[in-house]
C-alpha cells in the first residue's frame, strides 16, 4: 500500500470507523492490531470533545457530562476538522445544535452556544488602539455630522429569544441555573475591553443607531435615526450620548469622514 | 541558514495557568517552549503574554500542525503565519512532528505515526527542504509515540528518523518518553534507538509523563516523569549532549512550584551524571 492509500485508509477508520487499515498493521504481543488501531480512534473522539469542553464550558455544565459527550461524539462524526488549528473546531455547534433533535427540544442550548462561541471569538479577535473621548472632544463642531466610525473587530452583535446570559452568570459563578424564560428577541453585544471579553445588552435604539453606525453611515444619519425612535426631543444629544458609551467601552478604533 | 548547537540550559512548556507566576514570579527556568499554534490567533491575551515573557526569556516554538509526513499540498498559509509569529519573538528554533496529521484537507489533530519506508523518507525529506527554504532557517523534527507497527515498514524508527535528518539536513528534537513509550509498545531497546541517533543532529529533548496501561503505554504528558525515563534521559544526556531539555506537561498542570521541583531534578541528574563522569576519569 503506498503511502497516499495507507494514510486515507488510516484516517477513514478514525473518521468513519472503517476497517480496511486493520490489514496493514501488525498484532504484537500485549494488544492485538484492533486493540492498537482502536486507541487513535478513542483518543480522536476524547481531544475533540476535550476541545468542545474548553470551548464551552458554560453549555457543558448546563448539559451535564453525558449529554454533553453525547453531543461532542456526534458532533465531531458529522463535522471532521478542515482546519489547522483546533481554536476553529466548535464553530459550527450553534448551527449542528439548530438542526438536532435536542437542540429543537431545547432551542436554548443553541443560543447559549452561539454566545460562548461569541466570546471566544473576542477573546482572541485582533487588537485595536480605542479612540479617547479626548480625541472626540478636539474635533471641531463643524466635522461632527460627516463623521464616521470603525469598529474594534472583536464587536458583535447579535439577538437572543432565552435567557441564556442569566444562565451563563449562574453557572460561571457556581450557582444554580434559572429556568428557562423566553420572550421576543432581544439585542445583545459581546465585545473585548483591554484583554477581557465584555457583554450588554443593547436597547433597541441603541441597536439600530450602533449597527448603522458599522455600516458606515455618518454622524449626521445617526442623529435621524434617533430622532425617527426616540421620543425626547434632542436627539443629537441623545446620539452622542450614544457615541460617549461606546468610546467609554473602548469600541470605537478610529473616527473618519464623508 | 545553519547555526550551530546552541544550549539555552532546561526548559518548560509555557501554559495559561502559568502566565501570570511566570510574569511575577520570574522562576529560574531557562526558556520556555511554546505551543505554536496557541499563538497563531489574531490578538488578545494570548499574544499579549507572549510578548511579556518573550521580553523576559528566551522561547522556543513548538508546532503540532506541520503535517510534513501528510500527503496533502503543505499549507503555506499556516507556514506564512508560522513564519510571521517567528518574525515577532525571534525563538530559538521552531519545531514540529515526523509524522501527518490528516489527508483530503481533513485534521485528525493527532500525531499520526509513518511507516518507515523509502518512499515516506523520500516524501518527507522533499518536504522539509521547501519548508526550511521557506522559513529560511533549519527545522527540527520530534518523534513521535506511536500504538500501532505497520507491515509497509522495513526499516526500525532510529534509522527513518537519522536518515530523514541527514538527508533533509534538518535537527531532530528527541523525546526521550517517546523512545520509552514506543520501546515498550513495539518492543525494542530503548537505549539502542538512542545510540543510533547522530549526536549532531539533537539540538532538543523533550522528557515527559505517560500512562501505563499494563499491554501498552499512552504518551499523555499529564503525569510526573517515571524514574525508568529519568534513567533513560540520563543515558542520552551523555551520549548526545549536552542538549537543550524541557519537560512537557499538557494536561492535569499543576502548580508552577511542582514543575519547577520537577525542573531542579532534572538539572540534578545531569549534574550528577557530570560528576561522576568527572570522578571516573
């Protein structure tokens, strides 16, 4: 068998369980050709789950050990590795957890994937230098409608039906898991401050005004929006207050123009 | 692009639990191996503490996606990332596996043992050369604990490995364990892998724990060292060295003050080894 064959053979067996490498290794004594094929097919399974449990820590908790390793094994039968790093491997659990029965079951497990998954995302996201309020103040009054905003790249924005962050504080802390509550969707943000992950939820006007803000629309536009949804009356105000909470949380990395 | 031995002393393996007694504390650990891939992430704290002990010790890069056994296309987007991170902390060396990792664009992320035979020489060695043009610099390889023993082989371990670096002209980063390990699964001595090995060629060893499972042995590095592997370090210390050595701890970490216990012993055996070579002459 030639090198190419015996390594697809090899890794068909420990993907798929197929046996046809069994013929190419020799039974020694002490543990039979089975028996030694058998410890990379288990050690496979035991580091990819291992990896799944680092990644999510809080959804293996809630889960339970043997739901959880439930979940990883079928997890990584249906989703062998594409990538060189296994840092990438969990990413596409919310999804999985969507489609499966338990996940359909419990549509919480996947939200509650989706925003571990989130954080680890903002763990390691790239840095960026934030903008100081400083720097705002300096600019002359005449520039502020034009202005415009990039965003640190470890920002995300996203919705949740469940109470799954009350549940991730719980479980994180030691404590006992809230039941399950859900109710319309409501827009959270997950993001890195310094080294460590942050996370809020946004009020609706906030939500919008920010993700207009990331599709690069000016200052001036951000001040209609919240006039459009605000009912008080200054909403130029109101929009740079906005502006004053996301430079405090250090998300905004650089100001630019029209 | 060839440099010669250097020996920065003994070693450990960088881990997360350690960052922060690491900065603190500043142990009297030579260098610090690290886990190449850990690094090759955008930004954050992974990056941000590797700058901070880079600052403060020497650090080699330590690789387990090379793949340079595979016979997929080696993937030069992680050899460029490979080679920005070298460009960032200057290590020692960076070093990987003699072995694959997954085929068809797949990743076992094991360390998945060759057969020894001609054509997986040929193929490996073609490979190291393009890498190390690539890198611009000299390799080294580990060898690997391995479970099962291929018919296809026609050559033992020792002889695959010193011929892969004479004849790609690359280093070898010898895991003394794995020389244990693998004596035992497939039954050969393991004093005489070492003695064939080409003193030369070792710029690293590598000493770590296991798992006895009575009809084999699984190379886990989440135990202390046994004194069997002691023994056997000792013995390749004065064959091949002096060498650079670090102890491998990747799972169940204890506290840095254990490992640094661990590190004093393995300067003792050294010590003690030179002394009595000194008192026999």
């Amino acid at each position: 068998m030639n090198l190419q064959a015996l390594q697809n053979a090899f890794q068909d067996y420990v993907i798929a369980l197929k046996p046809g490498i069994g013929m190419r290794i020799r039974s020694l004594p002490g543990a039979t050709a089975s028996q030694r094929l058998e410890i990379y097919a288990e050690a496979y399974r035991l580091r990819l789950a291992e990896v799944l449990r680092n990644h999510f820590p809080v959804l293996a908790a809630y889960l339970g050990e043997h739901a959880f390793d439930e979940l990883a094994v079928r997890y990584i039968d249906a989703n062998p590795s594409s990538q060189y790093s296994v840092r990438w491997f969990g990413g596409g659990l919310e999804q999985f957890l969507r489609a499966a029965p338990l996940g359909q079951d419990r549509p919480l497990l996947a939200e509650l994937a989706g925003f571990e998954w989130r954080l680890n995302r903002a763990f390691d996201a790239a840095d960026s230098a934030p903008i100081v309020r400083a720097a705002l103040a300096a600019l002359p009054a005449s520039s502020w409608p034009a202005l415009r905003f990039v965003f640190q790249p470890g920002l995300q924005r996203f919705k949740l039906n469940w109470n799954v962050v009350e549940i991730w504080k719980a479980i994180d802390a030691g404590q006992p898991a809230p039941a399950p509550e859900t109710g319309p969707a409501k827009p959270w943000l997950v993001w890195r401050q310094d080294l460590n992950c942050r996370f809020r939820p946004l009020p609706e006007l906030e939500a919008s005004v920010l993700d207009a803000a990331r599709s690069g629309m000016p200052f001036a536009y951000l001040c209609e929006l919240v006039d459009r949804g605000a009912e008080q009356d200054d909403s130029a105000a109101q929009a740079t207050a906005f502006l004053q909470r996301w430079i405090a949380d250090k998300l905004v990395c650089q100001l630019g123009k029209l | 692009m060839k440099q010669s031995r250097p020996n920065p002393g003994f070693g450990l393996g960088l881990r997360k639990e350690h960052y922060e007694s690491v900065l603190r504390d500043r142990p009297a650990v030579d260098w610090f191996e690290v886990l190449t891939e850990n690094y090759l992430v955008p930004g954050g704290k992974p990056l941000y503490y590797l700058e901070r002990v880079r600052e403060r010790y020497p650090l080699a890069m330590h690789g387990v996606s090379l793949s340079i056994g595979g016979c997929d296309p080696l993937d030069y987007r992680y050899l460029r990332e490979l080679r920005q991170l070298a460009v960032r902390i200057e290590p020692l060396w960076i070093s990987d596996h003699l072995c694959w990792t997954g085929v068809n664009g797949r990743n076992l992320h094991d360390l998945m043992p060759l057969p020894y035979t001609a054509e997986a020489l040929a193929h490996v060695v073609e490979r190291v050369a393009a890498v190390q043009d690539f890198l611009g610099r000299q390799i080294l390889l580990e060898n690997v604990s391995s479970y099962v023993t291929y018919r296809d082989s026609d050559m033992p371990e020792w002889d695959f490995l010193t011929a892969v670096a004479e004849q790609a002209d690359c280093r070898i980063l010898l895991d003394i364990n794995n020389i244990y390990v693998n004596g035992f699964n497939h039954g050969f001595d393991p004093r005489r892998y070492i003695d064939a090995i080409p003193a030369g060629r070792v710029w690293q060893f590598h000493v770590a724990g296991h798992q006895d499972h009575g009809t084999h042995i699984i190379d886990t590095h989440d135990a202390p060292v046994i004194p069997a592997v002691w023994d056997l370090y000792a013995y390749a210390w004065a064959k091949l060295g002096p060498v650079a050595a670090m102890i491998e701890r990747d799972d169940h970490i204890p506290p840095l003050a254990e490992l640094m216990s661990e590190l004093a012993f393995m300067r003792e055996r050294v010590e003690m080894r030179v002394a009595a070579e000194g008192a026999g002459s």
